[in-house]
C-alpha cells in the first residue's frame, strides 16, 4: 500500500491449551509488513464445527475487514449462541495523537502548463478519535524533498519551475502546528505537461467477407493520463504484428469515428491491432488495440474447435501451427460456426483438455463430428479423457477404432511415434491427470508413452469415408526436440491427404563418429515407409563419394506400409591417418514427391599414442652400501603425442604382517589354502609366505586371485610355482610384483601336490587388521594346481597362518623430468638413482606411469626388481628349505649394464665351481671355488676380471661344475 498501513484478520486457536477453541484476531503493520502487532478482536473464543453439506471438519473463514479514517472495522463469524452468527468490532488503529491526512488528493499538468504542476486536496477536520483539529497545515513534498508548507483553509497549490515531459512524486501530509505532529503521507504522481503518449484508440471492431476485412474505430481525445490530447497526428494498423498502413490524421479529427477496409489473401484468419500517434518527433505511439482474429474468404478448409470454458490454450498453438504451414484455418470456440452442417470443412481439429479442465462432449457434438467423418471428413481429436469411461459425454470410440480402456495415470512425460508418425519423439510437460491409455482394434498405434507400451495416439484410416486421429496429450505441451510440433502437425496432414503412394523415411539424416586409428564403430539408421494406407517402397543406396572405410548394409530392399529397415553402418578406421572424413549415404526410392534423401557422414579419426618401454622391467642388483642408477625409455610409435608423468616407489623400508596362530593342523593333498584380504590402501607385495609342513618334496604353487566383491568369481592376476623339500616353517612365494588396488578384495594363498600340512587359528579373529586393509576369513579349496578363475561362495572366519611383505628398502629418485610430452617417434630416457642399499635380500615394487592413451588402463606399472647383496656367495633371502636338484639359472639382469646376479640351486652339500669364460674360452673370472652348504644361492658378478678391471661390453659365458655336474649359461654385459 502506499501509506504502509497493513491490517489482517483471522482465527487463531493460542488461547485453549487443548487447541481446540478459537478466535478471532487482527494484526496491524505500518511499516509496509516490516513489523506487526496482533490483538484480538472478539471477547469470547468458540468451538469450530462442520457446516453440513460440506467436507467433514470443514467450518470455512467467514472473515472481513474494512479500514478507513484510522478505524478498523474487523467481522467475523462465530457459534458462541450454538449457531453461526456475524460479529463487527470497531477498532481505533490509528495513533490518536496524530492528525488524519488530507484527502482527495489529486494532480494535473498538461499541454497547457508545460512547467506547472497543480495541486488539489481536502483538508481533515479531526484527529483519528473524532477530536476537532483547530491549527494546523499541509505540508507538499516533492520527489522525497519538501517544497512548502500550505496553511489550512487553501486545498491548493500550483508547483512552479517545473520541467516539461518529466515524472513527479509528490506526497501530501497534514501537520499539527499546535504539537508539530506529523500524518501519515498521501503520495500521488503526474509528468508535468501531461502524458507524451496519445491515449489509445476505442471501438474497435474487424468484419471480414468473402474478399476483405472492414476495420472500425473511434479516435481517441485524451493522451494516456487523461489529459486533452492537443497533438494527434493519425492511426497505425497492424495486420499479424507487422505494420499494415499509418493514416494521417489532423488534430481536429479526435474522437470521430473511422473505418479501413484490408483486401488480405482470402481464406485465413487475420490479427489487427490499431495505436494511436501523435506528431512529436520522435512519434509518440499509444498502446495497441486488437481487433480479434478476423476471418477472410469462404469458409475455411479447417476449423480448429476450442469448446467455450476450455482454459487450455492447446487449440491456439494447434492454429498457429497450421497457419504457419500455409492452411485455410479458423479457431473457434463454437464447432457450428459455420453451421450446423460440419462437412463445409475439409478437417476438423478439436480440443478436449485434460481434467480439471476438460469439455465434455455432449451427444450433439459427439453426433455431429461422427457423422463428419462417415461422410469422408478428417477429425483430430485430443483428450486426456474423453476416450475411455466418459461418463455422460459422446462415446467416440467408434470414431476412432478403439475398445474401452485403463482411464491411466498422471505417468505421461514423452511421447514416442510409432507406424505413421515414425521417427517422431516428444518430452512432454503438458497436463498430465487420468490420461486415457487407448486400445485400438481397427485403428493404427501412432504414439506410446516413451517410458512403457501405453498407446497415446491412434490413426484411423477408414471411418466411414473419413479418417480420424486420436491423441490423449495436449499438443501444446509437446517440447521440441530433433522434431518441432509443426513438424507433427505437417504429419497429421499429410496422413488425412494420404493417396496411397509410398512415402520415403530417413532418419537421422547426419552421422558423426568417432574413434581411434585403427578401431571401427557401428552406427545405424532407419528407411521407412510412415503411413497406413501407403503401397510398398523400393529403395535402394549409394555413397557419394564411395569410400573405403564405410559399409553399408543392406544396400536396398521393399517396405511394406508403415515397415522399416535398420541400416547398419560400418566405419573402420584402419590404415587411415587422423583426419576428418565425409562422405554421404544417398538413399533412392519411388516416393513420387521425395525421390531421394540423404545421411550426411562423418569420420572423425583421431591419432594415438602408443607406448613402448625398453627394457619392459627394471632387474637391478646392487652390492651392499653402494648406489646405482639405471635407466628406462619410452618410446611413442603412434601418431599422438604421448603425454605422461611418472610417480617413484620413493622408500620407507620394508614391512612384513605376519599372521601366527599354529592352534589347529589340517592337512589335505591336492588342495589350496588361502585367506580373503580386503584392501583399503593399495601397495605392491613383494613376497608372501606360508607356514607349512611338508612330507616329502612336493610342487607349491603360490597365488594371487582379485574381485570386485568379497564372495562371487576371483581372476587369477599372479602366480608362481616353487619346488619345496620337505620339512616345517615359512614357505615363500619367492620375489613377485602384485599390486593391489583399494577397494578390492584379494585371496592370497598357496596349493600344493601330495600331502601337505597347513595351521590356522581357532576360527574367532577375523576379521584381522592388516597393514593395508583386513583379513576377512579365509577358504580351503580341494584340487591342483590353482585354476585362472575361483569361485568363493562364502568366507571362512578362520585364518590361515601368512606372511606378506612389501614396500621397498632404499630410496629411488628420478634424475630426469618426472612429466612431459614425447612427440610421435620420439623417445624420453627416465634415469632412476637407487640409494645406497643397507639390507640384503630382494625387493620388487612398480614405477607408476600416467598416460593419455585411449582404451588403455589410464596407469601402467613398471615392475622394478632389486636384489642388495654383498659381493659374496649368500643364501636366497627368498627361498628357504633345500632343492631337489642340480640348478643354474639365468642371470639378471640380463642383459646388465655393470652387475648381475647369478643363481644356483644345491640340492646337498658339494664342491661347486663357477667360473666367467669370454666368447674366446679364456676364464675372465672364479666366482666359487670350494665346499657350499645345500640351498639356493646366489653370487654378484660386478662385471670385473680376477685382476679388478670391469671387463668390455659383449657376451660371457658362467659355467658351474659339481659332482659331475656341467651347466652353462650365457650373460650380456652392455656398459
């Protein structure tokens, strides 16, 4: 409100404890509903009861407040006497100190005053409580500002100096001289000189004919304020929002009464809108007057019916589509508006709403649009529920071939076309209650509910000598997409006007592809033949221009009315250099009005890096206290730059969890043990180990299976294969590189042949923490060796007795760029510095590298394997009992860059010899010489002669002699 003043009333239950009882209450605001203070208003409180008739525990708010002069004047009903009676409370609201404001307040300027504004009011008389106001004045402010004082007894006042053309806020309020006290303020604006707009023009009215469109109006006297209008200068007439023509007009001619006559092409509905204009520069127009849509020519072709009441606006958007499309079309609200004969159309478009708001169709009209299409006119009829159970309204069922069905839910929120209106798709967020989902007998399915089968639309082709379709959506709440909802209505047409030719389909009409040098994609299209009564299409394709890389199948074929063909498009890219590739799929047929179409092709190849690591794993031994670098390089042999970082293992020691009970044995032949680990932290295993007892020597396998879940199929990801002597204690895997990811789970154990003894605990510790996670439980599986996949169907709450280790005993660095881009055919050399290692034994973790190469694991990791060792004969810190046989194994690295670490296996004690030969025979070096304890063994070579001079580059030869045993092997030194 302009003052600030707010009051409001209501019933309000804060008195009774219990929240039953009820009163009436009224709270005042005077700062615009800033801050409020509410009061009651009725003396007594009272029970609420039903009015009968009326939903139950529904009372109503017989309520009212009127507010004049500083009182208020609150009503209400209440059963205080046992029945509904009105109540009225005056109540002062109003300070009573201050004076009551001027009234009929009221301001006037025009072209007369160009520079004055003057200012009329009535003085108040008395205080909010009746008592007589005997000094007092008005004071007059300005835009906010005050401008003067005016003593009591004037009622006027003209405001000099002011500026032509210009807005002005003035408030008025009265002042008590006696107390200074102050009204509230009583605003009221004017553009001094008077409004610049012309006032707009009146009468309006549009009568069309067979050939033109008579337009009345009376010109307007006054500007848009209300103050004379001094320079009217004619009318503009809009035909569809476009100027049609301006009449010149002189001043003289206000308020008379005018006419034009429009000769428009016949057979449409026109819009015209009238505005007056003055002769200002620039021109001044008034608001603009619509004649309402006016109809010229002979009775349209098609008339689009929205029955009188129906709030939804689905018939105008139906009409503004068929309008764009070129139509002879009218809307109307009465379906005779041409008669009561409705064959004067060629179509009829009805709207029936969906409920609430919904028409019923009543018998005439229902009988009507029948008989309409028996005698071979085309109706479109839309309804949410007017086709299924409509109580007391028309049943159309017939109309449209279809039996009774579901009346449905509020589940409608896409539409997709089947049959005739093939490759037509919809969202939808029209009205959405009780939509009819329809069951046709004779009639064709044309749109279901994109979410499940329901039909949403029905053609039938054959009514009588008519056609009729059928739709549960309102068509205005059809949301564009790949097709607009003119696109639908240009169908509907072409199905009424259907003369039994073919009609070609194709669809999407653009393809774009992606892929990778040397991969293929699979894309496909649809040719169809949309329409019920269509007869057969023949077809057939060609590439323009024929390429290499696509296919198209199949190449041609006959479809059926209201049938499709799937095309399979295959595009490979292999061979082909990135790059862009186009090429168009031109589809022919005997459509007599659309011979050919056209899927416009494209290939986009994009180039791929491809990664290539010299040497695939870093082997590296190193002697005790010293440090050591190597290298690695990457190559890209693709066509893409490559870009990677690298992430080292870094250091931080080696850990072992080490699980120990020995409470039960259990032992089994031909089986495998293990426990289930679920992993919260990933690391690389290095070695594990079991605690067993063996018989006799036996095969071990040692093995690592992975799953997303804890229970279900496992994938072995690794395994090795031991020879074990027999005898009780940890058992070892030997060095082995298994990563383990977090938020997988891993059963981690060993199998064995023959008879083989395991201890695990007494089924009450897991889950069990680890390092890296928990142990779940455990599972004991018959059969050897282990196969590629395990199925775990439940986890065993005993575990067995295990060892891991893992992490990295020395610190490793990168001497080189840890990031970067290497270009097609280009290489980056990594150097890894391996500090100074200070415990024996062998350790294997992963270089991670991060990559951008498609279709691959976006992180690779390089297994990087150390063996620390003193530069003397040694026992294997991995291997542990006694071999079963004589055994030389290959060095490694091999090739090596300085060192490399050679093994043997010693099944009893023995004199053993190992010697280094060159390529020529002659002995460059004795690495044993003497008696040695049975084991595995292991002996650093530092690439040194007997005389402590590192050898040249090029191919040695070791070879081990004991107890008539000859074995030789072969080593590459590259420096």
């Amino acid at each position: 409100p302009a003052t600030g003043q707010l009051g409001v009333i209501f019933y309000d239950r804060r008195d009774d404890p219990s929240n039953v009882q009820a009163r009436a209450y009224m709270a005042t605001s005077f700062d615009g509903g800033l801050t409020w203070e509410d009061f009651p208003v009725a003396d007594v409180a009272f029970t609420p009861t039903s009015i009968p008739g009326l939903a139950t525990g529904y009372m109503g708010d017989y309520l009212g407040l009127a507010i004049n002069s500083g009182q208020a004047y609150p009503s209400w009903m209440d059963t205080r006497t046992g029945n509904f009676l009105c109540y009225v409370s005056p109540t002062l609201i109003a300070d009573p100190t201050r004076p009551n404001p001027p009234t009929d307040v009221a301001s006037y300027s025009d072209y007369q005053t160009p520079n004055s504004v003057l200012l009329n009011w009535t003085d108040p008389t008395t205080f909010p409580d009746g008592t007589p106001l005997v000094d007092f004045s008005i004071d007059i402010l300005r835009d906010g500002l005050l401008v003067t004082n005016v003593d009591q007894g004037n009622g006027t006042y003209t405001d000099l100096g002011l500026t032509d053309g210009q807005l002005y806020d003035y408030e008025l309020r009265t002042r008590d001289d006696v107390t200074d006290s102050l009204s509230t303020v009583v605003p009221t604006s004017v553009i001094c000189g008077g409004s610049p707009d012309p006032g707009p023009v009146s009468a309006v009215s549009c009568a069309g004919d067979l050939t033109t469109a008579t337009i009345d109006w009376t010109n307007p006297t006054l500007q848009a304020d209300g103050t004379p209008l001094d320079d009217f200068a004619g009318v503009r007439i809009y035909r569809n929002g476009s100027l049609l023509v301006e009449l010149g007009r002189a001043p003289a001619d206000t308020g008379n009464a005018e006419q034009y006559v429009d000769t428009p092409t016949p057979g449409f509905v026109y819009d015209y809108e009238l505005a007056a204009i003055d002769s200002e520069t620039p021109v001044h127009e008034s608001a603009r007057v619509a004649t309402g849509a006016c109809f010229v020519g002979d009775v349209p072709d098609i008339l689009v019916w929205k029955p009188a009441g129906l709030a939804s606006p689905s018939a105008d958007s139906l009409f503004a589509a068929l309008v764009s499309l070129g139509e002879s079309v009218v809307l109307s609200t009465d379906l005779f508006e041409f008669g009561a004969d409705l064959n004067v159309h060629d179509m009829v478009f009805a709207t029936a709403g969906v409920s609430p708001d919904r028409h019923v169709i009543t018998p005439t009209e229902g009988a009507a649009l029948d008989s309409f299409v028996q005698d071979g006119g085309m109706l479109y009829l839309e309804g949410g529920d007017c086709f299924n159970d409509e109580s007391g309204g028309y049943n159309v069922r017939a109309i449209f071939g279809l039996n009774d069905g579901p009346s449905g839910t509020a589940d409608l929120f896409g539409v997709t076309g089947l049959n005739d209106a093939l490759g037509l798709a919809f969202a939808y967020s029209g009205p959405n209650n009780n939509m009819d989902e329809l069951s046709p007998v004779s009639s064709t399915p044309i749109f279901q509910n994109s979410a499940n089968t329901d039909r949403s639309g029905v053609f039938a082709p054959s009514y009588g000598l008519g056609r009729a379709i059928g739709v549960t959506f309102e068509f205005r709440g059809l949301v564009a997409g790949a097709a607009t909802p003119t696109d639908l209505v240009a169908r509907y047409l072409a199905m009424f006007r259907s003369t039994g030719t073919p009609t070609l389909f194709v669809g999407p009409t653009s393809i774009a592809s992606s892929v990778y040098q040397n991969e293929t994609d699979l894309q496909t299209a649809i040719v169809g033949n949309p329409g019920t009564l269509n007869a057969s299409l023949t077809w057939s394709l060609t590439e323009a221009p024929d390429v290499p890389w696509l296919a198209v199948t199949p190449s041609a074929g006959t479809i059926p009315a209201n049938g499709q063909t799937t095309l399979n498009l295959s595009l490979d890219a292999t061979g082909l250099l990135p790059n862009l590739y186009t090429t168009n799929v031109v589809v022919t047929s005997n459509d007599p009005s659309n011979s050919a179409d056209t899927i416009a092709v494209a290939f986009d190849v994009a180039g791929i890096p491809i990664l290539d690591v010299s040497p695939p794993m870093l082997d590296v031994s190193i002697a005790i206290n010293d440090a050591v670098t190597d290298s690695l390089v990457f190559g890209n042999t693709g066509t893409d730059d490559l870009v990677f970082s690298l992430d080292t293992p870094g250091g931080g020691g080696v850990e072992r969890d080490e699980f120990l009970a020995e409470d039960v044995t259990n032992t089994s032949s031909n089986a495998r043990r293990g426990n289930v680990h679920q992993v919260t932290t990933g690391l690389v295993i290095n070695q594990f180990e079991h605690n067993l007892t063996v018989v006799s020597p036996t095969t071990l396998e040692f093995f690592v299976y992975e799953s997303e879940t804890s229970t279900g199929t496992y994938t072995k990801k690794y395994s090795t294969t031991v020879a074990a002597a027999a005898g009780s204690g940890w058992y070892s895997s030997g060095p082995i590189n298994a990563a383990l990811l977090p938020g997988y789970f891993y059963f981690i154990g060993c199998g064995w042949q023959g008879a083989v003894t395991a201890t695990r605990d007494n089924a009450q510790n897991a889950p069990e923490g680890t390092s890296f996670g928990s142990i779940l439980g455990s599972a004991a599986i018959s059969g050897f060796p282990p196969p590629a996949t395990q199925f775990i169907g439940q986890v065993n709450p005993a575990i067995w007795d295990q060892a891991l280790e893992f992490g990295f005993p020395l610190d490793v660095t990168l001497q080189t760029a840890a990031a970067g881009t290497i270009a097609p055919g280009s290489t980056h050399t990594a150097r890894l510095n391996f500090a100074a290692g200070t415990t024996l034994g062998e350790w294997t973790t992963v270089l991670t590298l991060s990559h951008n190469i498609p279709n691959l694991a976006p992180v690779l990791q390089i297994p990087i394997h150390m063996t620390v060792l003193d530069g003397t004969l040694v026992d294997s810190p991995v291997q542990i009992g006694v071999p079963i046989a004589f055994a030389l194994h290959r060095a490694s690295p091999n090739p090596s860059s300085d060192r490399t670490l050679i093994r043997f296996d010693l099944p009893h004690a023995a004199r053993v010899k190992l010697d280094v030969f060159d390529v020529t025979g002659r002995r460059v070096r004795t690495l044993v010489d003497g008696p040695v304890e049975p084991g595995y063994r292991n002996v650093l070579w530092d690439g040194r002669d007997s005389g402590g001079r590192a050898v040249a580059s090029g191919v040695y030869f070791y070879a081990l002699e004991s107890e008539g045993h000859s074995f030789r092997e072969k080593v590459v030194l590259l420096h």
